[in-house]
C-alpha cells in the first residue's frame, strides 16, 4: 500500500503508521509540524530499515490552502498513492468549548468542515486513478447527541454522515472508505481525563484498524466492544438522556 497519514505524528495515527511501516507499506506524513514531522519520519526510517525514506509535507486542517499541494507532494513522492488516513482533529471538553466561541467554532471548522474538503481533494485523486481506501477517524462521541460532547461530538456526526454519503455514492467506483469510531483510548488527546470502562491504547486501536481496512469494512468501533455500548445508548428514549449525563 502506498499511504497518506494526516495526524500521524501522535497517538493513533502514529499507531498506525507504525503498523504499516512493518509490514512495508509505503508512507507519506502530513502533519501541522514540519520538525515533528521530520523526527516521526526519521523514527518510522529508524524503526524498519528497509524505508530508506518517509518523505513528509505541512498540511493544517485550519488552512485548506494546504490540502491540494500537500496531496501533490505525496502523490510525487509516493508515484501514486492508494490509501489516505485521517486520524489529526481538535478535542475540548465541552466546558472550554461553551466558554470559548471561538474555539468551538475553530474546532468545529477543524473536524467537520474542513476535514470534508480535505477529503474531497484526496477522494477525487484516488477516483482518478481507479479508487483506493479513505480512512478517516469519527468517533462514538457522534453517535448521539450527549451533554458532555453536545460541540466536539457533533463535528464528528457531522463527519460519520458525510463518510456513509460517500461509500454510498463512490463504493462501486472502486473507493473503500472506512469510517473509524474510537471510544475513549488513552493519547494525548485524552491525557487528564477519567478513563472510562472500556479505554483502549492506540496500538491496539492500530491493529483493529488496519484489519477493517484490509477486509474492505466500511465503519469499525475501536476497541470494538464500543459498537455494543453504543447499540445501548442509540436505544435509550431523549427522556432518560435528559437525565444521565452520559
Ligand atoms: N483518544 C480518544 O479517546 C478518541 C476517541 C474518539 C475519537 N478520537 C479521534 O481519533 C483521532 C485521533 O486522536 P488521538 O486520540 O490519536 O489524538 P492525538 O494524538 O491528539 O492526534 C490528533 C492529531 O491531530 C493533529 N492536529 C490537530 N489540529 C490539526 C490541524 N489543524 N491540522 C493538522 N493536524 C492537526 C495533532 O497534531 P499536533 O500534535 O501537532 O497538534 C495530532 O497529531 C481524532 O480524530 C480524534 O478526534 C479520539
């Protein structure tokens, strides 16, 4: 496979990008951070000798002038890529996000509207050339409306429903995409917050993903007990969920 990973400098997307470094998949990072960048790069050329090089390009989820020359870069430095994975997004608790407009609508712009344009640039590539697997993280926080994630939690409903569109509309095209719902897994994102029943770790969220996206599966709660939990809280009546704060 040849990949592009936007957010695999941290926690799942590097995860992930080491899992597939393993088994000799072929790597492009984007990320905000060009030292970042630089030394997830050289880790990854470190790790498996065989990468003689992981080329890398600045691409901010805030900046969609970023999106179509980052693509160009990797597109080059690959010959052609054939998976895109989009684990990067911004997380505030829901106290920030109500105390601080600007925040939320940064990162509302961040995980649901700009992660769509980022998408359509890289999903369009991949049609052009016969299809390929789009791979972007949502999150359970999206399955319904909840009082602790009511702003982060609809940036990621928003997401889940524009990535259902797609493997609806652009499946028989040839394009996989395959829409990643995390519970609670334990990354910087989450560092200080009560681990839940259930957390998981990154590598292991790395190695659920990675199957889905070799089975060609179109949605994967990760750890994969969430897609139970969840089939609990969709069910539960608006009454029950004014009064929990779940
Ligand atoms: N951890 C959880 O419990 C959990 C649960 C459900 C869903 N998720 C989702 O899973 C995905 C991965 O999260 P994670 O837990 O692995 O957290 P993470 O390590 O914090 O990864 C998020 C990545 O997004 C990058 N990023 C933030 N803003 C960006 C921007 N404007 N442009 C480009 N990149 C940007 C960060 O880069 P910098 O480090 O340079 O800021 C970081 O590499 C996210 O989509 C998250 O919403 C996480």
């Amino acid at each position: 496979m040849k990949a592009v990973l936007l957010g695999a400098t941290t926690g799942m997307g590097r995860a992930i990008a080491r899992l597939l470094a393993a088994r000799g998949d072929q790597l492009f990072l984007l990320g905000l951070d060009d030292a970042d960048l630089d030394r997830s790069a050289a880790d990854l050329c470190a790790r498996h000798p065989s990468h003689a090089s992981v080329g890398h390009a600045v691409c901010d989820l805030e900046d969609p002038d970023t999106f179509a020359s980052a693509l160009d870069r990797a597109d080059a430095a690959l010959g052609g890529f054939d998976a895109v994975i989009v684990t990067a997004a911004m997380y505030a608790t829901q106290d920030a996000l109500e105390a601080d407009t600007e925040l939320a609508r940064r990162l509302v712009t961040v995980n649901y509207a700009n992660t769509v344009v980022f998408c359509e640039h890289a999903r369009k590539r991949l049609l052009a050339r016969g299809g390929g697997k789009l791979v972007v993280f949502s999150s359970v926080a999206g399955e319904r409306g909840r009082k602790p994630v009511a702003i982060y939690g609809s940036s990621k409903a928003g997401i889940s429903a524009y990535l259902e569109a797609l493997d609806h509309k652009f499946h028989g095209q040839g394009l996989e995409v395959l829409c990643v719902k995390p519970g609670f897994v334990r990354t910087g994102m989450t560092a200080g917050l009560k681990a839940p029943p259930f957390a998981g770790e990154p590598e292991d969220v790395a190695r659920t993903v990675v199957a889905a996206m070799d089975r060609g599966e179109a949605v994967v709660y990760a750890p994969r007990v969430w897609s139970a939990v969840m089939l609990a809280i969709r069910s539960l009546p608006r009454a029950v969920m004014r009064r929990i704060n779940f």
